[in-house]
C-alpha cells in the first residue's frame, strides 16, 4: 500500500485509492459525530439534529478521529509490526478502560452534584472547592487527562523504542496517577457523604493499573513479540494462588483503610469511625473487638499466611491459610451483621436493619477473606491436579498442558465478585442483577444444551420459560382456575413439578419434530414458541386468565423446621436465592458435558450419521438434549413468576427467544462459562448504556458490539474448544486454544 | 449356516424401488464383495443391513436372528460395525476422541481392542492428539475404519474404502482390511474399484439397478467377460 499513486490518464480521481480513503474517513467522522451525544431532532425539523451534531465546535473532534483513521490505514504497513510488541494489547485495554473512566463512568452518585444523573469526572470537579489541595488538585481542570496521557504516552513511547528504564518511568507514572484518582475520588466521596455507589475512580484505578502491567511487561520481555496470554499464565504459573493474594492485598488495603463500612443517614464511616461509633453502645464484645483490632490482625495474619504458604507452594500452610481465611470470612459478617442490627436497634441515625445501611468496605474484606482462604486452598491443591501441567516457561508461553490452580482462581474471582459485589450495588443494579442478568444467565445455561451441545437450533426456547411461570402460577393459585387444595404449594416446590412439566412439553415438541435438521426445526421450534404465547392469550378454558395474566403470585418461602426464610420485596435476596440455583444448574451440567452423553452430543453434533453409525441412539439424545434444556428454562419461569409477582403473555415473547439465542452465540456457542458470560454482558449492557446514550440510540450501539465480536471474535467471548478450532481453521487442539485468543486474529488480520 | 443372511429384500425410498428383492449371504470369516456401477443399490444395501434403512419387503438374518428394522444404535450391540460411505469422521474431535467414540456402545472400554488398533494403524498413534479433520484422506479412511474396529466388530460393513484415494494408499488400506478378515472378523465390502476387490474377496456379488445379477468366488468374476468389460475397463476380443 505505497503512499504515492500515480493516476493514470482517463481515470476518474475517485478511483485514486488515497482519494477513496480520505472521502471514507470523513463520511465515517460525519457517522460517528451523528451517532455520539444528545441530540433533539423533533418529527418537524429532522435536520436540527444534522445541524447540531455536525456544525458545532465538537465535529473538530470527530475530524480528528477521521484523520487519525486515515494516517493509521495509509501507513499501515509501518504501524504493523508495532502491533505485536509486547504490551501493546494492555496498553490499549487500560487506556480504553481509563477513558471510559473519565468519560462516561459516575465518579459520585450524590444528589448534590449539579446534574443529578450522570455525576461524572467534571461534576465531581465542580464540588471540590473545600478539599484537601491534593485532592483539589487532581480534579483541576486539565490535569486528569494530562496525567491519563502522560502515562499512556510514556508507555507507547516504552513500546516503540524498548528501553527498560522508560517502561519503569511508565509504569510509575500510571500507579501513581491511577493512586491519586482513587485517593482524591474517596476525598470528594466522604465530602459529599451519602453512600457511594459510583465506580468510576475503581475503574481509573484498575486502568492504570492496566498500562502499568503493559510497561511492566514491555520492560521484563525480551520477546520480540506480544504474548500475552504467555504472559497472563505466568503470571498465574509462578506460584499457584499468588495472583488471588495480590488483589486480595488491593481490596484488603482499600476496605480497611478508605472504604465505607457503615453509612446511615448520610454518613460515610470507616472502619476507625465505625469502631469509634460504636464503642460505647452494647455491641457485642467479639464484634467491639473486631472491628477494634481482630479484624486488622486476622486481615494481616492471613494476607502473610497465604502468600507465604504460595511462596513455599506447602501443601498444610496451604490448609492453613485456607481455615484462616474462613474463619475471618464467618467473624467479618458476623461483625457486619452486629453494627447493621445495633445501630437499627438504637435507630442510630435513621439505620434501618439488619444487614442494611453497610457501606463498601465491610464486603470488600469480605472478599478479600474469601481470596485468601481461595489462594490457601490452591496452594493445597495444585499438586494434585490432572491433566498434563505446564512444565517450563516455553510451555507455558505456547499454552501448552495446564496451568495449575489458574481455572480455580478464575472461578474464585467470580465467585468473590458475585458473593459480595451485588450488597455494594444501588438497587437500580441490585434489580439488574436479579430480573435480567440473573436469570438470562440461567436461561443461557440451558439453551447452551440445546444449541450448543446437541447442536439444535431451538428459537422458541421462552415457551418452556413461560410453562415454567405459568405452572407456578397454577399450584400456587394465582389462576381463575385453582388446583385442589392439598395440591397447593409454595413456589420453591413448584422447581420440581415445573421441571417434570417442562420435561414432558420438552419430550412432546421433540418427538415429532427432531426428524428435521437444521433450518427446519428452527423454524417448527418458532413456531411453537409463538402457540404456547398465543395460547395463553386466547385463555382456553379460562386457565390462563388472557392477556391480563397471573398476579399475586406469592413470594417464596421456606419453614424447614428452625429454619425460616421468607423471600420479600428487595431484589437482594432473590439474587443469592438465584445463585444457588445456577451453582446447582452448574454442577450438573459440568458433570453431563464430561458424561457418555456429552460425548454422544458432541458426536450428533458434528455428523449425525457417524453418530449413528457408532451406537448413539441419536432420537433419544436429541430428545434429551431439548428435555434437559426446556426443565431449565422451567425453573428460571418458577423464579421469574415468583419473584416479580405477576405474570402475562407479553413476558414471553418471540423477541426474548432470539435474545436467548443471542447470548449463547454471542459469549461462545457450547462452552458454559461462554454462555453464561454472553448473556450476563449482553443483558448489562443495555443498563449500562441507560446512562450514557439516548433511549433511542441503545440498540443501535448494542447491534454495533455484537456486530464487531462477530467480525473480531467469531467464536464467541469464551470460546468452547471445538468451536474456536472449527472456525480458525483446524489445528492442533493445544494450540487452538491460544489462536483463538491472540494471534493475527482481529485488527491485524484486516488488510 | 451363514453369519449374514440377505433375503429377498426390497427397500423404497417413496415411490422408487432402491433394491428389487436382493438375496445373498455372507459366511463366518469370509470376505464378501458387492459391486456395481453409481446407483446399483450397494450403498443401500449396506446401509439396510446395518440397520440405517428398513427394508419393506424381506428378511434380514445375523447368526440366525431376525435383525431387520432394528436401528443401527442397537445392530451394533450384536457386533454388526459399519465404515460409512465417505469416511464420516468427527472433524472436531481428535483421533483418540474419535476412537473413544467407536468403543461407545461399551459403558467401559476394552484397551487391549485400542491397543491393538494402534498396533493395526500406527499412523493414527502418530496423529493421536491431532483434530481429525486435518488427517489426510488415506489417514481419515484408517480412522474411520480403527473406529469401527473399537466396536469388535463380528461384522465389518466396508463402504468404499478406497473412494478418492491413491492408489498407493488403497493397496495399504486393502491389505489392512486382509489382515483384519485374518484376525477372525467377517468383511462385507462395497466396493467400484473391482480389481482389487475382487483380488481380496472370496465371494463377490454384482448389483445392477437394485438387483443381483452374477456371483461367484473372487477369481472366477475377475475372469468374468462380463465384468471385465463393465468394471475392469479392459477390451475384450470377442
């Protein structure tokens, strides 16, 4: 692609590639100036929004980023090798991520900042007229951004020219920067006082903390070329658990020192004020005490232990570390559950009960036990892993054999993150993570076998989830027409009956209609979908009461004896109700797909008559494919209909089928943790996107995500082995699994 | 009696009569040929007798038993294991995953049968962790067969096993399938490469539009007129 293009007589001057290129890069300036930011067109005057995206002082911005497009296409084969430094990849992730920051995400959810809503990066600034002058001086107009590009500048610079003591400069620069945004975010935080939700200085912080590993990982490779997951798995392959022992140190550091632990009536206490606060009232003498000293030392104790005991990779340390960190995991919600109580009991500031009025900090230790008992029991088991392990770096670079521990350390993260993340969200996402995320997760995980697995496409898969809600809806009497009486239930025990219901309507689609392949059972699977929904429209025999639906469905429960649960209004509690359920759902399933059966999927899925030809009975696997499926979908529907209370036929549409369907391809059609983070990114997004684009932008800018993983990742988020090979080209499966990831696969790949 | 017995059968794919009334049967240990041009019915044939079709008209016996109409998954519990036409094997699964399919109708599979098919096929043992679709055509047609092996199967159903091969490899596959038959397992094969499977079979059947119309031992077809005209190419002075 040289630069100087000779045009030949006769030629028109379009056909000048260059001229072609720059006439793109404008129109894509004029695109993108149209799409980003508030505008008013009204039904009247559609240019006024033309006029106001394009004519204004901001178009000089999107002119930049048409430029910047061009100089980067026209000199593309000079950029290239860039490309594949070590580094680059982080670098661009955290300075992505830091933008973001700065730009979109809420530095401070008060209602006293001036637009109420957004609370971004400059609302904060504006309140900082009474801070401390470093605080203030972070927020000066300017600076943020100057520190944000200093850093980013210095590390690219590090790339380029490769000299170690830039990258140490680099990556000293973005911690501290990255430091000082936390730092003076906290400040502005405990100002303005009330309790804070915003995620905008964690999400600087974690930013930078990006393109400081970026230098740090320029400055130690002498690779030619960009590993990076070489490098990720060293990381977690040095010491097995040591990776959970840093960021529990991070989040440790930030819950006992900064954060929040108790925050009635707009206060924000820390856990010195809250130990102060509490001193004289009849806390009792354990909590008084943790919260004292007990919690410091057992924090410090069990940081020392677990890193120690992953340093010398000591199997009982490892035991130890892990008994440790429960035990302060039990003795910090107990203290948590005392201050909420006490404090309700005297109506200390308007606290309201138990568990309620808690501020970050306490869940952040919270985790940070979790962590550590996590690394303790890492270190103890990583010895006796399966499975080839990698052996020498070289292995490890290549992502040849296993990585001990890595998979468990995963899992621990999210398992952290979905334990003690959701008590710190505000409500608005506490109901996010219920009635969206949650259970598209849960509907994921079942479509997963269906689509995935047994390779069917099924596009009316919310049939079964309507079945589900509406079997509820029956036993528990919320219908014109009730059950006996003896055959009333509560809703948890509808899970079983729903799942048998679901079951036989998953075996009685199936039979008739698994004959066909492909294309045509997608389309009798719509169909059914649609029946099912215009069945309970047209309300046969007054069963399903029409378009009006169920209501007053009751909220779940549970009297075992001493135990007793009641289920009530705030989202909360469904979501830990619901995560029992997907650890459940999970379990099985990671059994199933390892079982006789998965491989009789896997064998249907990829040609049916060898399958047969084999021994698998390939009707009878189908259909236990579509059963096992549909009585997930059914339990999600007893979840649904009993956690919201009322139920009707436009819940069910066609639209919610194909979304399903979405999620699984979009996080990697046949791999579990793929589905499951397909449909929880997908279902976040648009929440996310509320805040930040206009209403009526969203699912243009929701289209756009899934269309760029579709071009740049076309096995999915978290691609199943099988696929990424199928799409990448065959290999071998060891290295499948890295060229899925890394590689010349995405922007390198467009010529 | 004879380990296969084909009677009369008659298979229609809706109005078109496949096969019309094709009879033969196949002895313990022996090597049975079925030819023909494109479309004589010997894939169909094969296919009903592994159970894939169901013949409308007919019997089919296996060691005596009535065996048609009962589904493929099932035939292969009485040691009936099927090479389909084409090679058919699983791209995305590696060769041992491909081979831990064909012991699938075992709950737990025997190693001394796997060993000795890598013993029969060292190349697959060379490619062992290796995706199967990236096996050349002469490795994918071992593997199809080495899978059907893992079934122990009494009755081996060859489908064009040299179907887009060189001729270098088919003489390879050829003397596998010989040394297989040598280990005590019946062969039916199907087969339009005539010469050498005529070379390899004791006994060989001629289709023609879904019908039987010669057969004899090996050698006496290969020195048939008729079929060295119609299959061998060769001109014959008459």
């Amino acid at each position: 692609m040289s630069a100087s293009v000779q045009r030949r007589p006769g030629e028109s001057i379009l056909s000048n590639p260059l001229v072609g290129r720059a006439l793109g890069c404008l129109a894509l300036s004029f695109v993108l100036a149209l799409m980003i930011g508030k505008q008013e067109g009204t039904q009247q005057d559609f240019g006024l929004a033309f006029r106001q995206a394009v004519l204004g002082p901001r178009i000089l911005w999107f002119l930049l980023i048409g430029v910047l497009v061009f100089v980067l296409l026209t000199f593309w084969p000079r950029v290239q090798p860039y490309l594949n430094r070590p580094g680059i990849r982080p670098l661009a992730v955290g300075g992505l991520t830091v933008v973001v920051a700065y730009a979109l995400l809420k530095w401070t959810d008060s209602t006293a900042v001036s637009d109420g809503k957004f609370g971004t990066l400059s609302d904060a600034a504006s309140q900082t007229g009474t801070l401390a002058p470093l605080a203030r001086t972070f927020f000066t107009a300017p600076l943020p951004w100057v520190l944000f590009l200093v850093a980013f500048a210095v590390g690219a610079a590090a790339v380029v020219i490769r000299r170690a003591v830039l990258s140490w400069v680099g990556a000293a620069i973005a911690v501290l920067a990255g430091v000082w945004a936390w730092y003076s975010h906290s400040l502005v935080q405990s100002l303005l006082g009330s309790p804070d939700h915003s995620t905008g200085a964690l999400v600087a912080l974690l930013g930078f903390l990006t393109i400081a590993a970026a230098c740090a990982a320029t400055a130690l490779s002498a690779e030619e070329s960009a590993n990076t997951r070489g490098f990720i798995n060293g990381v977690f392959a040095w010491r097995p658990g040591m990776p959970l022992v840093g960021v529990a140190l991070l989040l440790g550091l930030a819950g006992f020192a900064i954060a929040t632990w108790f925050s009635p009536g707009n206060r924000n206490a820390t856990l010195v004020d809250t130990a102060s606060m509490f001193s004289t009232t009849g806390l009792s003498p354990l909590s008084k005490a943790y919260l004292g000293w007990l919690g410091y030392v057992l924090f410090a104790l069990s940081l020392a232990l677990a890193a120690y005991a992953a340093y010398r990779r000591d199997a009982r340390l490892g035991w130890g570390a892990a008994g440790l960190g429960l035990v302060s995991l039990v003795l910090n919600l107990v203290a948590l559950h005392d201050i909420s109580a006490v404090g309700a009991s005297t109506a200390y500031d308007g606290a309201t009960g138990a568990w309620q009025n808690l501020g970050t900090g306490g869940w952040l230790a919270c985790a940070t036990f979790l962590l550590l008992a996590g690394a303790g029991y890492i270190v103890a088991t990583a010895g006796s892993e399966r499975g080839t392990i990698a052996r020498t770096k070289a292995d490890i670079a290549a992502g040849i054999g296993k990585i001990p521990g890595k998979s468990k350390a995963l899992i621990l993260f999210v398992l952290a993150g979905a334990l003690f993340y959701p008590p710190m969200a505000t409500p608005f996402w506490q109901k996010v993570l219920v009635s969206e995320i949650g259970i598209y997760v849960l509907l994921a995980i079942g479509l997963n076998v269906v689509v995935g697995w047994a390779g069917l496409l099924d596009l009316g898969f919310i049939a079964f989830y309507a079945i589900g809600s509406y079997t509820t809806a029956y036993f528990v009497g919320a219908l014109p027409i009730q059950p006996p009486e003896w055959m009333r239930l509560s809703p948890l025990l509808c899970i079983p009956i729903a799942i048998i219901i679901c079951l036989i309507a998953g075996v009685s689609l199936g039979a008739p209609t698994l004959r066909l392949r492909g294309d045509y059972l997608a389309i009798v699977t719509l169909g059914f979908g649609e029946i099912i929904r215009i069945v309970a429209v047209n309300n046969p025999g007054n069963f399903t009461n029409g378009p009006r639906g169920a209501f007053g469905i009751p909220q779940p429960e549970i009297h075992l004896g001493p135990i007793h649960i009641d289920w009530g209004q705030a989202s909360l509690q469904y979501w830990y109700l619901l995560l029992v359920i997907v650890g459940l759902v999970i379990l099985a399933f990671n059994r199933l797909e390892q079982s006789r059966l998965g491989r009789a999927w896997a064998a249907i899925r990829e040609d049916e008559v060898a399958a047969q030809a084999t021994g698998v009975n390939t009707t009878r696997v189908k259909l236990l494919a579509f059963a096992i499926g549909a009585s997930t979908s059914g339990v999600a529907g007893v979840f649904f209909a009993s956690q919201i209370g009322y139920i009707n036929p436009d819940n069910f549409v066609l639209n919610n089928s194909i979304l399903v369907v979405a999620y699984v391809v979009f996080g990697g059609m046949g791999s579990l943790p793929g589905a499951m983070a397909g449909a929880a990114v997908l279902t976040w997004l648009p929440e996310f996107l509320k805040d930040q684009v206009p209403a009526e932008d969203r699912q243009m800018w929701i289209g756009a995500v899934i269309l760029l993983m579709m071009i740049f990742r076309p096995a999915g988020l978290i691609p199943a082995k099988r696929r990424a090979a199928e799409l990448h080209g065959l290999d071998e499966p060891s290295s499948a699994e890295t060229t899925a990831v890394a590689a010349n696969e995405g922007m390198g790949a467009t010529k | 009696m004879s380990l296969l017995e084909v009677d009369d059968i008659e298979v229609r794919y809706g109005a078109i009569r496949a096969l019309k009334g094709v009879t033969f049967d196949v002895n313990e240990g022996e090597v049975v040929a079925l030819l023909g041009a494109n479309g004589a019915g010997k894939t169909t044939t094969q296919k009903t007798v592994s159970g894939m079709l169901r013949p409308s008209l007919g019997e089919i016996r296996f060691d005596g038993q009535r065996i048609d109409g009962i589904p493929a998954h099932q035939l292969i519990h009485l040691g009936i294991c099927h090479v389909p036409e084409g090679r058919r094997v699983f791209p995305m699964m590696t060769v041992a995953e491909n081979l831990e399919m064909g012991a699938f109708r075992f709950k737990k599979p025997d190693s001394t049968i796997h060993d000795r098919v890598i013993e029969l096929f060292p190349r697959l043992g060379e490619r062992y962790k290796q995706f199967a679709g990236t096996l050349s055509g002469g490795e994918q047609q071992m593997l199809a067969i080495g899978r059907a092996l893992m079934g122990k199967p009494r009755l081996l159903l060859l489908d064009e096993p040299s179907m887009g091969l060189a001729p270098l490899i088919i003489k390879q596959i050829f003397d596998i399938v010989k040394e297989i038959n040598e280990q005590g397992v019946t062969v039916l094969l199907v087969e339009q490469n005539a010469a050498q499977a005529l070379a390899l079979a004791d006994r060989g059947y001629v289709l023609e539009t879904g019908e039987i119309v010669l057969s004899g031992t090996g050698q006496e077809l290969l020195t048939d007129d008729r079929i060295r005209a119609a299959y061998l190419g060769e001109e014959i002075a008459s």
